[in-house]
C-alpha cells in the first residue's frame, strides 16, 4: 500500500509545524517512491517515501536522495530545501522526508512540442549546463566524500545493473544478457575522473522555471553516488538515440532549436574542459542502464508495488533501449 492519509500524518507535522489542517495530493509519473504534495496550513512541502513491500537492496535510496539535496544547498546546483528526514517505519509503513515545494514546469517528452525553438535551446542548454555545475562540485567540500567509492565505477556499476537484471523475471532475456556481456568487454580504462553522479539525470527529473526557460531544481536522487561524469553525460544524452515512443526521445523527430549531440556536449565542456564527451560505451551503458530500470519498473507492476499503476506499459521499453545500445555499440565500432 503506497497510499498515505492526513490521519496519519498530520498529527506528526503539526508537533514539528504547530497544530494546522494537513492536506495531501498524489504527485503521479514517478516510477520508484511515492510522492505526494503536502499542505500543512500555509507551508507547502513535498514528501517523498520508499514504496510499500519488498525491495532490492540498495533500492529506492530516500536517505541518499536527502542527504545528496541537503549537502548540495549552499551550492550553485538548483535543489530543492531539504526540511527533515524521518527513518523510523512506524508512521507510514516505510521512511520518509520532507522537501520544500518548488513551483515549476515538469516536460516528459524531450521534444518539447509546446515550447518555441528558441526555449528549447535554452532549455536543453541549461539542463546540461546544470549537469556540468553538480559536476564540477568537489564531494569532499560539501561532505560527501564517502557518499560512494571512487574508481572503477563502470565496472561496478555493470556488476550492479547486470546483477539486478539476474534476479528479475528478465533472468532470460537473451538480448540483455548479451548486451552487458558486450559492455564488459568494450569498456574503456578507468580514467580516474569522479564527480557527484545523480545517476538519473534526464529532462524529466528537471524541473523548469514557470515562465522561463531554465532549470531551477534538480529532482530524484535515489540513485546519487561519488561517480563518473560521462555515466551523467550518456545518461541525459539518451534521447539523442531514443525515438518519441521510446520513452520521449527525439530521434527522427522534428525538433527545431534543440541542440544536436556535438553542441550539447560542448555546451558541458565550456563549464568542464577536462571531461571528454562521451564514446559510444557511455551511450550504450546509459541505455543498458535504464533498460534494467524498466525491468524493475515492470516486476514492481507485476507484484503491485509501482508508484504509477499504469506502470506494465513501460515492461517493452526495456528490450527496445538494448536494441538502442546495440546500436550505438555497432556504428561506433569503427571509430578509435
């Protein structure tokens, strides 16, 4: 049961607050923890929880989400203000934490067909610029230098994604399967670059200035780590080779005043020269990567626990990003 109640939780918020009628509305879209607008008198706040049952260890990290938004808010990385964090089950059946409300535009698909060109340039450029400043911060200023072990994080990481998919009901899926056997095997040299990651960084974890074109808070950080910037890097350039019913992609679309791939990167690089733009590992990975998350997407459907009931619709996505990656894969095989 993902479902919370004022009942529940009022009495709770107004010994923090002071006494106040407590309202809560479902925020719908997110895939992994259940997230809801709370209004507790005049303060407006968001409260995001793990989902109800079993989860995959590691999973559905709210107490990393808060501490990586706590840390970052004296920084130049738009997030929202964290308000408390509260561990113990008991109140709503899993842990949970506040956040103040951020008013904002949220787009989910990457073609942005309500925006004028020249907002989607601007748009596309700040997300990416936005990417580039988390970057750019030193864990260890902010106190997070044992957030995550740094060095070979691909290699980990393909350990961690291919293990998840091991234990789903994709065990069999020959094509998965093959494609993390082949990212083993093509991976570059750990290159000692490291970076706060979000690991899920994508224009629907943005959200955008009510009237402006920029991003103004950055959203979803259960997967946040210490990182390689190119995993960040592949990861948002992913609609680059997604197709607009894969997910929201842009490939083959019209899409008039985004980026192409090459300016994207360049845009990063102007904050970040010392960041290569990504090969086609990257890409791929970052495709491998979120075909595995829609395989979790689909068993928590199966088993009842995902945050968006319609979350079945979603199971297909994850053998069609392999094909994506295997693409990528093949026509970046001649290049050096």
């Amino acid at each position: 049961m993902n479902e919370i109640t004022p009942e529940q939780l009022g009495p709770f918020l107004s010994g923090h607050f002071g006494p106040a009628e407590t309202r809560l509305t479902r925020i719908g879209g997110g895939q992994s923890n259940p997230t809801f607008i709370v209004d507790h008198g005049a303060r407006r706040m968001v409260l995001r929880k793990q989902p109800a049952g079993e989860i995959l260890r590691g999973a559905h990290a709210i107490d990393r989400e808060f501490r990586v938004m706590h840390a970052l808010a004296d920084t130049d990385v738009p997030v929202p203000r964290t308000v408390l964090f509260h561990q113990d089950p008991a109140l709503l059946g899993t842990p949970f934490y506040l956040m103040d409300f951020v008013e904002g535009r949220v787009f989910s698909d990457c073609r942005l067909p309500e925006l004028e060109p020249a907002d989607r340039r601007a748009i596309y450029l700040s997300m990416v610029q936005t990417l580039a400043r988390l970057h750019r911060v030193r864990p260890e200023a902010i106190g997070l230098s044992d957030f995550g072990r740094p060095g070979d994080y691909f290699a980990r990481q393909l350990h961690r994604w291919t293990s998840q998919l091991e234990a789903s009901s994709f065990a069999e899926d020959a094509l998965l399967l093959a494609l993390s056997r082949r990212l083993a095997q093509v991976q570059p040299p750990d290159d000692g670059l490291t970076s706060i990651a979000h690991g899920d960084f994508r224009l629907g974890n943005m959200l955008i200035h009510p009237t402006e074109p920029r991003v103004i808070a950055v959203l979803d950080w259960e997967l946040s780590t210490i990182g390689h910037p190119l995993a960040d890097l592949g990861f948002v350039a992913m609609p680059f080779h997604t197709s607009p019913d894969e997910y929201g992609g842009i490939l083959g679309a019209e899409t008039p005043g985004i980026p192409d791939e090459a300016e994207f990167f360049a845009a990063y690089r102007d904050i970040l020269p010392q960041v290569p733009a990504p090969q086609p590992f990257h890409i791929a990975f970052a495709l491998f990567r979120f075909a595995v998350i829609f395989v979790g997407i689909a068993d928590r459907a199966k088993a009842g626990n995902a945050a968006d009931p319609e979350a079945a619709r979603y199971a297909p996505l994850a053998g069609r990003f392999a094909q994506r990656a295997w693409q990528v894969l093949e026509e970046g095989s001649g290049q050096g």
